[in-house]
C-alpha cells in the first residue's frame, strides 16, 4: 500500500457536502464568469491575507505577471528573482520583455539572500545596461522571506516588490502577512498548493486601490477601467472600450466558490500542517543533515517539508520501495535551464542553489497526514540512517 504525497481526497471527504452545495448553486445561477462568489471570495481572501484588496485571476503565475503589466515594466528593466523556485517566478519577466536577474538563496532556509541581492542590484547599476526596477522574492516551501531586510534594499534603490506567494499564502512573520512588506503579494490555487482549488486559479493581494483598478483592466483585455472613463461620454458600451493591451485571466466563479469553502478551513489546516512538521522535526533527528529551518519570527505553511541528505538519490528509492512517495524541488535551477541560462545573475554566482538542488527531498506533507503513516515515513528514514 503506498500513500500519497500530498492528500487532497482526505479534504475532500470533510468538506465534499459543502462544495457539491457550492457548485450546486453556480450551476443553477447561470454566473459562470464573475458571478457574485468571485467578488465574495476576493473579499473573504483579502481579509485573510490582511489586505485591503484582493483581485483573483486564472493562475499564480498570470498573478506575478499582472503587477509587471500594470507597472509598465518592459525592456531594458532588471527584476531580480531566486533561480531556487518554480519555473513561473522568472517565467513571466521576459513575458513583458524585461530581464530576470538571478540571485543566490540562504542555505537554511532557501529563500532570497539580502546580501546577494544587493551585490545583484550593485552589478547590475555598475553594468549600466539595465535599470533595477523590481524584486521578486518567494515563500519557498510556505515560510515568508526575509521581508524587513528584503524590504528596506527595495526602499533604499526605490524597487518594487512582489512577494511570490503561491506555496507561502498563509504565512506570517512576526504577525504579519507578507504583503505588510511587499507592494503585491500573489498566490496559486493549483490544487496541490497549500490554498488550492479543483483546477488553476490565482490572485494580487495589494492595498493600492489604483493597482487594483489596473489590474482589473489587464485581466480582462485591457477594458476601461473608472479612471479611464473619469468625465468622458460615450455613445457606445464602454465595455467595448479597451484602453491597454491586457489578457483574459479570470478565476472561474465555480473555482471561487470552491475556494470559499476551503478558505473557511485554512487557518485549522494550516494549524495541523505545523503538527506534521513537529512531528518530523522530532522524529527525524539525527537522520537527515538537516530538517528545514524557518526564519525567526516567521510561520510556515509548510507547502514542501524539505530535508537534506548525503544520499538524497538513494534515500528516494529506498523510501520509493517501501510505498513512500517523495519528490525533488527543485533538480535543476532556474537559471541552468536552457531558455534562461543566458540571463545575468549576481555577482559570485548561485553556488548556493547549485549545492541545495543535489541534497533536497521533499516527504509527503498535508494536514491529515497520520500518526501511524508518518511513523512508517520516520522509521524508514532511520532505519537507512544520516
Ligand atoms: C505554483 C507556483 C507558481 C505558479 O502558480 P500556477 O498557479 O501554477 O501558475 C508561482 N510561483 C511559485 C513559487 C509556485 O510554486
């Protein structure tokens, strides 16, 4: 008997009265784009992120896109990103044709390194081909990056901010969500994410009411949005005035209400995830040359509960054999993989990154993962040893 990974079926079963109620009700009003539950679930996610706005969109990585659109960065703008993250991070900056600028990550706790990102922003204003504009910084595996520091290089160089969400919505540093820092905070709701929904979905928490506006026009095909209508008359629909070049990337109103009812059990979720990771933390000792560290302060939503080992490769198949599944995030880099290897990056290199893609495994990690289950994933650890 193998389990799984990550176990969406276990969530299912607590909830599947109220989601079939949920898309009950979508199907019967017809509103299968933006009907009400969409706006409801922006409400309801804003709040839960401690923003004043939220604005939902098809996916987490249209979701980083949308602020670069609205900011109007374009060519000849540097946006410095961990090349240790999922490909949609650096994805979305050649998209609007600016450069993705790769920068080294800690070694405990895998998110962007402040000091190599002002080396980073100091090379490239040497350079002088590029201007810094933004910085991107990931909640890898669920726990927030170093946003006070992250923040105050940011203010200093006058940078954007964007706090790359998708694994990390939920967590929090001293208290505070990391849009208390960042100018965007962006989330998935790919199923297997912390937050996921039955399909893609993603959203822009931001406090800039302006932003919104903006977004909401590039989210919908750069239709006009009330400042672009401020004082003019029109003698047709305005719908059909689309005053920048956008895309379509609406969350569906299925997905939202979907996302209703699983928002109202995150926060428990997010509680028993923190169990599970005490449990390995406890459990693994001595096993592992390291079970994860979170940064002081912060609270992980554990997406990924990642150790290392010597033997990474061989620890896999031994737990493979004995239906224990595990996965590797992230083998190759970003910034080794051939459509971004000629992006620059930082003074010194990546070596960080380079190290960590040899020695990282990911064990099965969600909230109802059982005593008994994570026992066996324990006892097969030790048994193969450190
Ligand atoms: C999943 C993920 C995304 C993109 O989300 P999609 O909804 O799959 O587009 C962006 N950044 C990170 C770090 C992710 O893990």
């Amino acid at each position: 008997m193998s389990m799984p990974f990550i176990d969406l079926a276990a969530q299912q079963r607590r909830i599947r009265d109220k989601i079939d109620a949920a898309i009950a009700k979508v199907l019967d009003s017809g509103a299968y784009v933006m009907g009400p539950q969409v706006r409801e679930f922006e409400a309801k996610l804003a709040e839960f992120g401690q923003a004043k706005l939220a604005l939902s969109c098809a996916n987490g990585t249209d979701a980083i896109a949308l602020p670069l659109m609205a900011w109007n960065i374009g060519p000849g703008d540097a946006v410095f990103c961990p090349s240790f993250t999922f490909a949609a991070t650096p994805e979305v900056v050649p998209w609007v044709g600016a450069t993705p600028v790769f920068v080294d990550v800690l070694p405990d706790t895998y998110n962007l390194d402040p000091a190599k990102l002002e080396a980073a922003i100091a090379g490239v204003k040497a350079e002088g081909k590029l201007t810094p504009k933004v910085v991107i910084a990931v909640d890898l595996f669920g726990q927030p990056a170093d946003y006070p520091a992250i923040k105050a290089i940011c203010d200093r160089e006058g940078l954007k901010l964007i706090a790359d969400s998708a694994q990390g919505f939920g967590c929090t540093l001293n208290g505070q969500h990391p849009l208390h820092w960042a100018d965007v905070a962006t989330t998935s709701f790919f199923p297997a994410k912390p937050l996921g929904c039955y399909g893609d979905g993603g959203a822009v928490l931001t406090n800039d009411a302006t932003l919104w506006d903006l977004m909401d026009s590039y989210r919908v095909h750069g239709k006009a949005v009330g400042p672009d209508l401020a004082g003019k008359t029109f003698d047709h629909d305005p719908k059909y005035l689309n005053t920048r070049i956008g895309m379509n990337s609406r969350l569906d109103t299925i997905q939202a209400a979907i996302l209703i009812e699983k928002l109202a059990i995150f926060a428990e979720e997010i509680a028993l995830r923190q169990v599970v990771a005490d449990r390995y933390a406890q459990g693994l000792k001595g096993a592992v040359i390291s079970t994860p560290a979170v940064i002081k302060g912060g609270v992980s939503v554990w997406a990924q509960y990642v150790i290392e080992h010597r033997d990474r490769d061989g620890l896999a198949a031994h737990l493979k054999a004995q239906g224990i599944p595990t996965a590797v995030y992230y083998p190759v880099p970003m910034h080794v993989q051939a459509p971004y290897a000629a992006f620059p990056r930082g003074a010194g290199g990546l070596p960080v990154t380079e190290a960590k893609a040899e020695t990282v495994l990911a064990l099965p990690m969600h909230p109802y993962l059982g005593e008994a289950d994570q026992q066996k994933i324990i006892d097969a650890i030790q048994a193969l040893g450190a």
